[in-house]
C-alpha cells in the first residue's frame, strides 16, 4: 500500500517564524500529542481512512481521477468517502479555481419527501407526485 496502515507515514513540523531552529517544549508536547491523536484516527476503522484511500489510489490508477471526502460527524470524528467522478459536480471561480464540489443525486419525489423534512409542501415536488414522478417507474426528479 501507498500509506501503510499501522506505520507513521507523516510527521508534523513547526515553521521556524524566529529563524533559530529550535521549538519549545509546550508546542513540541501539542504537536507530538496531536501526530499521535492523528495516527490513532486513521487506523481506526470506525472513520474508514484505509479503505477509502485505497479506494482512491485504484481509481486515480484506473481513471486518472478520484473523489476523497473529508466530513465530521456531529459530535465526534471525521469520516471518510469515496465518489465516483461522474456523480460529482464542481463549481469554479471567475478564475477557473475549484471553489467546490457537490454530489449530483437523483430521487423520486417520494424520496425526497420522505427524506428531506418540509419538502412536500413544494410546489416543484407535489407537482411531480401528482404527475406520477413520485413512483420509481414513472421518472425521476433532479
């Protein structure tokens, strides 16, 4: 593997702002705490670091691109996905700079009522429950 799980790949470094080389002892301690807090999350398989940077380096082989996101759960860690490309949107600067990416999903009005609270009452979905694009069969809603 490219990062090898159970093995410190990474370290920590301060800049050296006042250009004498050396780090005192506090910011040693945070940033020794903090690679060890770092390592301890990605070899735990709750967030799913491992699989999903696999995951990424088969498709960045296969394809020449990936998708890797980063979230946080409410309360606790960050977690680890992998996209297919094609389910992704971007969204760019006046520059051509990505300055976002979104998931393209596709669901019945069915779905995105029961999933999405208030959603009902608008008037793009009742219009499409009522044209029969609530059923599965029957079309799908962007």
């Amino acid at each position: 593997s490219l990062v090898p799980a159970g093995q410190t790949w990474f370290e920590l470094r301060p800049d050296d702002d006042d250009g004498d080389g050396q780090e005192d002892s506090e910011s040693r301690g945070w940033r020794q705490d903090t690679e060890r807090r770092m390592h301890l999350m990605f070899n735990d398989p709750e967030p799913g670091y491992y699989p999903r940077v696999s995951e990424v380096w088969h498709s960045i082989s296969a394809y020449g691109s990936a998708v890797f996101f980063v979230g946080s759960t409410p309360g606790g860690g960050p977690y680890f996905q992998t996209f297919h490309l094609g389910g992704c949107r971007v969204a760019l600067d006046y520059r051509g700079r990505l300055i976002g990416m979104y998931r393209s999903y596709q669901s019945t009005a069915n779905q995105i009522v029961s999933e999405v609270p208030g959603a009902g009452s608008l008037d793009c979905i009742r219009k499409a429950m009522a044209n029969g694009a609530g059923d599965p069969a029957n079309g799908r809603h962007d």
